[in-house]
C-alpha cells in the first residue's frame, strides 16, 4: 500500500501517540491493523493474522510500523528527520532536486535534457556513477534508486520525457549497468504513466529487455497497475504467464492449469486480481480451492483493500453477490481511507451498488 505522508509539521508526540493506538488496535484484534504490521514491520511480512494477534507487540514494535508506514527504515531515522531534516528530506521538492551529490544530480539534469552525447561524455568521466545509488525516504518505492532508474520518471518529477531517452537510456546502458538496476527500471517504465503516455513505455521496454532485463520481474506489478499494453510487450519478451498473471488477462486455460501447481502467494495475489479485472468465474474457483475473500490484498496488490473493495470500486454487480454468498465482509474498511466497500461503491459513482451493500449490511447485523 502507499506510505503516508509526512506533514511537514510532524510532531514525535503526536507518532508515539499513532504507536500507542496501534499496540490498542492490535490488542483489539483489528482486522486492518494486522495488514499494516504485516506489510510494514519485516518481522511480520508473511505471518497470518492469527500468529500476529498471538504477538506480543512492545512498543518498538509499534514505533518500527509507523516509521516504515511513514517511508523510514527506523524510528531512529524518523526521528532524525524531525530533528534536522536535510535536503534529501525535502518532500516538497522533486526527487532530483532532493540529491545532495552534486555529481549525481548533474547526470540526472542530462538526462532530463535529453543530452545524450554530453551524458556519455559526463559518464566517461565520472565512471563508476552508474553503479552509484542515491538514497530517498518517506516514500514507499525509488527509495535507492541507481541512475538508469531516472529514465523512467516514475515517480512522477517533471510529468514528460524527452523525445530521445530511448537513445538517452542506452548511453547509461552501454557503460555497463547491474542486472537489479536493469530489472527496478522496467519494472518503473512497465508500471510508470508517463512513459505511457509520451508513447516510450513500448520502446523502452524493448531496450531494456534487449539489454538483459527479465522481463518476469515487472509482468505482475505491470497487471496490478492496469497497464496492460506494456504487460502485453512483456509477455511478447517471454515473461512467465503465472496464475496472477493468467487471472490479469483472463485466460482460463492457463489459469486452470497453473491453479494446480500455484504456490500459497500465487493464490493470494490472483485473488486480488481477478477481482480488479472481474473474472467471475476465476474468483469463484479460487474460493473453491480454499481462498478467503476476508483476507486483505497482498504486498503489491493493492493491500489495503479486500477483494471485495476491489469489486465494489469496479460496479462489478455479479462478482459483489458471489463474495457475498461466499461469506465476505461488508464492514471491514480499507486500511487507507478507512472505507467500507460500500463507501467504495459511492465514491465510484456505483449509486445502486450502494444501496444494495448497505441493506446487506444492515441485514447482516441484524441477523447475527
């Protein structure tokens, strides 16, 4: 799920007190609280609610999620960032006016002209900038991103691109790059907007994957982005067709032959996205095999919602009544906006959806 902002009138008071709230919420058994500790405490990363309600959480444990939900690796760094924020901690600014290596920024302000033969010469001289990474926190992704990563203006700096990074980007790739900075940058070009939208998503994926990057490694946050046209050019590359993937595009052969074999994370992610894209059909045979419509999203799948806050966002009427048949929760809230799906349903302009969740709900209550 995103991070939360920081205000830039954080108070460490104020952080305790979101720490304390949350030690309250656990020991409350919320739901929502134990998919924020699983995703952003590390100890908790693949733990079931259960095991996590079981915990006893102390205070650093709870210190620790704030800090990580809030962009930090520590409650240490937050604190530090209180106390004396420094340029790079500067999240009103664009990230490439965040670098405080002026040699770094100056290869990044090339790029961002467009200067391809004044980068190569930039490069020559300063040879090991491309194994180089600069460090960005209070955000939950670009956090150490190299200088190949900047092609991609994702996230959003500067909203275009010049017309010749693809020629830009292959002068960063030609110095020689690391195979996880080539596979970081599709997966930003794969998932990015703009790039999309300056008609260099396609191009730039080729390079990429020309050069060595897999195309596998981007495919699945490429789906859960919606940015089917680039997963499309990724499949083209070779990437693997798993059961999230298969669920993404709705091809049913595939997914029922890797259903059998899918891994418990496979399972819990094609859940997610075969309620995003309302395949009925494929949520149904993934509730047979055990899936529970109750249990947030995964990691990268849109984790603060449920499946069925994906379906009610979408006005997907058939697969809302399956869910529901099938024992989903209409008062659980994404851990967010603290919505329910009928809040969702609402937001979306899904007036008769609505309706129809909020009597389910009021029926559901009355009846328990």
């Amino acid at each position: 799920m995103p991070v939360r902002r920081l205000p830039s009138n954080a108070s460490l008071a104020h952080l305790k007190y979101q720490a304390n709230d949350l030690l309250n919420d656990h020991a409350a058994c919320d739901l929502g609280v134990a998919q924020k500790i699983r995703e952003f405490h590390p100890r908790f990363s693949r733990a079931t609610d259960a095991r996590i309600f079981a915990t006893k959480l102390r205070q650093s444990d709870a210190q620790l999620t704030i800090a990580r939900e809030y962009g930090f690796p520590s409650w240490a760094r937050l604190k530090a960032h209180i106390a004396k924020p420094t340029l790079s901690d500067s999240f009103n600014l664009p990230h490439h006016e965040r670098i405080e290596d002026s040699t770094f920024q100056g290869a990044v302000a090339l790029i961002d002209l467009g200067d391809a033969a004044g980068l190569a010469i930039y490069l020559k001289r300063h040879r090991n900038l491309v194994r180089q990474r600069v460090v960005f926190e209070g955000g939950n992704y670009f956090r150490n991103p190299s200088l190949l990563e900047f092609i991609a203006e994702n996230p959003v700096r500067q909203g275009k691109l010049p017309d010749n990074i693809v020629v830009v980007a292959k002068v960063i790739l030609d110095t020689g790059v690391e195979r996880a900075a080539l596979n970081e940058t599709l997966q930003l070009v794969a998932t990015g907007s703009v790039a999309r939208e300056c008609r260099r998503q396609i191009p730039l994926i080729d390079l990429l994957c020309g050069y060595g990057a897999d195309p596998s490694s981007a495919i699945e946050a490429a789906v859960v982005h919606g940015e089917i046209p680039a997963a499309d050019r990724l499949l083209e590359h070779g990437a693997r067709i798993t059961l999230p993937v298969a669920a993404a595009f709705g091809r049913m052969d595939d997914f029922r032959r890797q259903l059998r074999a899918a891994n418990k994370e496979e399972l819990h992610l094609a859940l997610a996205l075969a309620a995003q894209f309302n395949r009925v059909e494929m949520v149904r045979l993934l509730l047979d095999a055990g899936e529970d419509p109750n249990r947030y999203n995964p990691v990268g799948g849109h984790s603060h919602t449920t499946p069925l806050h994906q379906a009610a966002g979408g006005g997907y009427q058939e697969l809302v009544q399956l869910l529901l048949e099938r024992g989903a929760r209409t008062d659980l809230k994404d851990v967010l906006w603290h919505g329910t799906p009928a809040d969702w349903a609402k937001y979306a302009g899904w007036t008769e959806l609505e309706v129809y969740l909020r009597k389910y709900q009021t029926v559901a209550k009355v009846t328990e």
